[in-house]
C-alpha cells in the first residue's frame, strides 16, 4: 500500500511538519454550508467555515503534540466532516492514549470557554443557526465537536478513552469490547439518521462503521503475529522478480509489464539498495528509458531478521509507513515481507485460529 496513491482524501499544506489531509467528505460539507443552504451572506458562511475548519484543525494538533510528549510522531492529520485523525506512528500505552486522546475534545472545550464571554447563551436556544452571530455559532460548533468526538465509538476520541480505560482496568481483549460497542453505536446512529432523514448522518456512521472495523482487525493481526516469525510469511527470494543496478529502465520495463509484482528490489552485487514500485517503471520510461534503475532514487527500505516474530516485523511495517521490508538471514538477502500480503497472510490465520478454537469447543462437550 503506497500512502501516496490511498485514501480519499487531499493534502492541503503541513504544520509543525505534519501534513495535513483534506477527506472529500468534509469539502462536500463545506461546499453544502457554503452554498447549499438558504444563508443571507454567503461570505460570513464562507469566514464560519473557515474558523470551523481551523477548530478542527486545533483539536488534532492538540493530539499530535499530546502524542510528541510520549515520544510518538505524527504521520499525517486527516480532517472529516465529524472532527479529524490525528496517524500517530505508535500504538501508545493505555495512560498515553487516554491522554492523547482526551486533549482533543478538551481543546473544543476550551474554545468554548473562552468564546462564552461574548456568547449570548440565551439567544441560541430555539434560534435557526444562520440566524446566529457567528460567535454564537463558533461557540455550539465546538461544543458540538467536543461531544461527538467523545462519543464512545472507535476510532473517535470517546473509543479511545473506553478502550484505554479498559486497559488499565485490566480488562481482557480492549479492543474488541471497544469495537463491538463502537459497531452498536453506529447501527443507532444509522437507524436514528433513517428515521430523521439525516443522510450526513449516516454517512458519517459509515465512516466510523469502517474505521471500527480497520481498528479490530489491526488489533486482531497484532495477536496472531505474536504466534509467528517473518520466515512464516515472506516471500521467498526464488519467487521474486529482482533487477541490478545496472538493468535500464526500457528493460525493466518489458518484465513489469508482464508480471504481477507491485514492486521490485534492486540489487547491487548481493545487497539490495532500494525497490522500485511498477508504477514508477512505467513512468521513467516515458521519459528515461535508457537510464540504469541504480541512478533513480529508489525508496530505502528497512530489513528485518528472518527469525524476528511476525508481530515485530508488523510494528516496523506500521511505524515507518513503507510497503515493504527487506529480509536478510545472516545479513544475506533471502525475500520480501509485504505489507497487503501480511495483512492477509494473518486474518487468514486468525480465522483458521478462531475454527479450531469452535471445532475445540464442539469436541469438548461431554458425551
Ligand atoms: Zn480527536
């Protein structure tokens, strides 16, 4: 998987070295309260999105320094209709992600608060919310922002408290009980979004929906690894296509168009000194076809240990953001641990687990 190519969203600019990611949802959000709505200005709607967007903004920072403290960098903050995610490249412990997590609302909390001075508390209620001053509108937004992200579904801020909580009270599988409670939460929400004919609102429960789902099975994969080192699931060295240095890319190109492999390790002598992904073959071959694959800068890869547990091998995989890494026995080059294939590699495992753990508990009952 190539963090360039996925998800569905955009990169708007980076702060504090962070890039920061735009979901398409959130721009049709901002196009709906823009124009789409009946509002006497829309300029002043325009400046209320942009401050609501900044909020948003905030809100994740306050994660991603929250995160720096317990010495946890930040890949990227991505921001959606319902708040953001702040990628933080670490599982923390428990008592770091309920902080990580809790500065999040907190900081809609505190904007709140410092907006209420020049709120008129007593004019928001019953009033239609174009209607509003636009500190009055800033002020419910956050408080808005604060409740929902603390609403109690993986991977919101509220999910994340409950799972880390549950942690420290020593209570067994975090994330399961977290995931299953997140998937509830959303099955309500969609009904309740049916019923009241709020189709954001079931998007937004789609989206939660899914992010539960890709918490649990990460969760899951991080079990079953333990179980398994990187010989389990690497792809040996015999079945890989591999290209040296010196190979053009006119050449590389006549063997990426008739193999299957996303991407290839370039070697120089025995070493491998980067891989080339497909896609960047067929690219340089428009315009450098007679260049050697040594002098394009080819993506370092980390390697990893044959024997090293799967679960280590994972970690790095989740931690550095490559695709792949090398994997080197006795310091030799011997084949390849792909990200995609190890994700598959261990939800099958774990279904095979879970089989026999049912076909265990058929054969245990007592005749
Ligand atoms: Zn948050």
């Amino acid at each position: 998987m190539n963090p360039k190519r996925s998800s569905w969203s955009l990169e708007m600019g980076t702060v504090a070295s962070i890039p920061i990611r735009v979901h398409v949802t959130f721009l049709v959000l901002l196009v709906w309260l823009a124009f789409g709505t009946e509002a006497p200005s829309p300029m002043r709607e325009a400046g209320y999105v942009v401050l609501v967007f900044t909020c948003v903004l905030i809100h994740e920072l306050s994660h991603a320094l929250m995160a720096k403290r317990f010495g946890i960098q930040t890949k990227e903050i991505t921001l959606y209709p319902f708040g953001g995610i702040a990628s933080i490249m670490a599982q923390p412990t428990p008592k770091g992600e309920l902080f990580i997590s809790i500065v999040g609302p907190l900081s809609n909390l505190i904007i709140a608060a410092a907006l209420y001075a020049w709120t008129d508390i007593g004019n928001i209620s019953g009033q239609d919310i174009s209607k509003l001053t636009l500190v009055d509108r800033l002020f419910i937004t956050n408080i808005a922002l604060a409740v929902f992200n603390l609403m109690p579904a993986l991977p919101m801020d509220g999910g994340r408290v409950a799972r880390a909580v549950l942690a420290l009270l020593n209570v067994k599988n975090p994330t399961r009980i977290a995931a299953r409670l997140s998937q509830a939460l959303c099955l309500a929400m969609g009904i309740a979004a049916l019923a009241f004919e709020q189709p954001m609102l079931l998007i937004i429960a789609f989206i939660i929906f899914f992010g539960a789902v890709q918490e649990y099975v990460r969760a899951e994969a991080k079990i079953v690894a333990v179980a398994f080192t990187v010989r389990d699931a690497m792809i040996p060295r015999a079945r890989l296509e591999t290209f040296t240095h010196g190979t053009t890319v006119s050449k590389a190109l006549r063997t990426a168009l008739t193999s299957l492999q996303p991407l290839y390790p370039v070697l120089h002598g025995d070493k491998v000194i980067g891989i080339i992904h497909r896609d960047d073959i067929l690219e340089h071959a428009a315009t450098q076809p007679d260049e050697y694959l040594g002098s394009i800068t080819l993506q370092e890869v980390p390697s990893v240990d044959v024997e090293s547990p799967l679960s280590t091998a994972f970690t790095m995989l989740e931690e550095t953001g490559t695709p792949v890494l090398i994997v080197t026995e006795n310091g030799e080059f011997i084949g390849l641990l792909v990200h995609d294939r190890l994700s598959d590699f261990l939800l099958l495992q774990g279904l095979r687990d879970k089989r026999s753990k049912d076909d265990d508990a058929e054969w245990s009952t007592p005749l």
